[in-house]
C-alpha cells in the first residue's frame, strides 16, 4: 500500500506518519509540504492509494488539490486532514471519502485508514477481469495503439488554482533555479520540477532535449542556424526573439531525428 501525507506543518507530518505506521507498519509512505510540491508527486508517481490531504495548505486550497487528485487518480482514497470539523461537510460535499481532526486522535486514523483499505479491496475485485468471455472484450489493436499514443496533460498551480495543459501547446521548457519554466503558445509558467523528469514524460511526444537547460517540442522548430564552435541553435514558434542553441554533444542526434 501507498500512502501520501500532504501538510504544510512538519510535526503534524510525522505524527500522522507515525499514526499510520502503527496501523499499517508495511505501507510506504510519501509527503508533500505544499500544492505544489504535492502536485509534482502526484505527476512523478501515480500508484497512491490513500491521500491525507491538509484543508489549509500555503500555496493552495486542500480541496483545488483534492479536486485535482480525484482526475489524475479516479481510484484513490482522499482523507481530509483539518482541525475545523465544519470542513466534514465539506468532505462529503466534494465525495471525498473521509476527514480526521487535528490533533490526531488514534482511533480515529484507524478506523478511516481500515475503512479505505476495504473501498481498495472492493474496488480490486470489481476490476478483476471475467475469465469468460475475456477474447469478446478485448480491444482492437490499432484502438490500443491510440490509447497508448495519447499525449497526458500537465497540471500547473497558477493563482491557488491548477491549470492543465495540452502537451502539444508547449513549446518549450528551460531550467530555473531548482525548478523550469514552462513556455507555452499562450503564455509561461513555473513548475517546480526537474527538467529531466519532464524529458522523460515528453520525450514519447515528440521533445528533445537539444541542451542541459532546453527541452523542446521539435513541431515548433521554425529556423536552425549555425552557431558559435561549428554549433547549430534555433528559433521556436512564437519565440522567435529567442536563440536557443543545441549542445555538441546533442547535436548529432538531432540531425539525425530531423534528417539533416
């Protein structure tokens, strides 16, 4: 079992870590201080079961991020952590499947952690495939083949609220700080991730990561020219007041992807 902690408060962090732990001492647990940070896990890992998610977060709304749980994760469990018991309704409202109180009271984390280990169980036996008729329900391979091609979304915190992006609206992505910016058709947005991570995700799509800080959508390349040391760089559409050059050691496979 997986189990995400999200609060912006560390002691109630560990004592709800060790709660849990106590009741299920084999589950491994992640933890998120922040939306955003909260959001980058759901993005890099995407095997939760159960979410503690705190109502009152800095960057963001515990509910905007429980919200946005629910589409990334249909079957996970969402427990609401919050020290004003006026928010249960709150929970029950959006469907969440539960809420603890602060302080933390061990029965309590118990009973809701049990309570969502019988909803997984439940569902796991509902998905189990019927071994009769199983040749009847599969699909079409060419249907799989699309399914398999689908670009994902990219979910961004923007103003306390989360954006998704469609893939093929960026353009592409540049290191700052311990983070990138995301550089789309209609505007930029911070998003606290690696660049690598990011490559991983998009490579599929049609990115390339021409340099340590640039990764672009290669539909978007509008110009390549000669650059500095027998180099090459480019414009991208839409950035067209921007040069971004293409590192050596990157620059003969881009040649060969391009077929130049």
């Amino acid at each position: 079992m997986k189990i995400a902690v999200i609060d912006d408060e560390r002691p109630a962090r560990r004592e709800l870590i060790r709660q849990i732990q106590e009741v299920v001492p084999d589950c491994e647990i992640r933890e998120a201080d922040s939306g955003a940070g909260a959001l980058l896990l759901l993005n890099e890992e995407d095997d939760f079961d159960i979410l503690f998610v705190d109502i009152n977060l800095n960057d963001m709304e515990g509910t905007t991020l429980a919200a946005t749980a629910k589409k990334l994760l249909p079957q996970v469990k969402i427990v609401f952590a919050t020290a004003y018991s006026q928010y249960a309704a709150k929970a029950f409202e959006m469907e969440i499947d539960d809420y603890i109180l602060k302080p933390f009271a061990p029965d309590r984390v118990r009973h809701v952690l049990e309570k969502c280990m019988r909803g997984l169980a439940q569902n796991q036996e509902m998905d189990e495939p019927q071994e009769t008729g199983a040749k009847d329900t599969e699909k079409p391979e060419t249907e799989v083949q699309q399914a398999a091609v689908t670009a994902p979304r990219i979910p961004v915190p923007v103003n306390h609220s989360i954006r998704f992006l469609d893939v093929p609206q960026i353009v592409y992505a540049e290191t700052q700080g311990r983070g990138i910016l995301l550089h789309t058709r209609t505007g930029s947005y911070e998003v606290n991730q690696l660049l690598g991570d990011l490559e991983k995700k998009l490579q599929p799509y049609g990115f390339f990561r021409i340099h340590k800080s640039y990764l672009v959508n290669l539909e978007c390349i509008t110009e390549l020219f000669p650059w500095t040391g027998n180099g090459l760089a480019m414009k991208l559409k839409g950035y067209e007041n921007t040069i971004l050059p293409v590192g050596r050691e990157r620059l003969k496979t881009l040649k060969q992807i391009l077929n130049i």
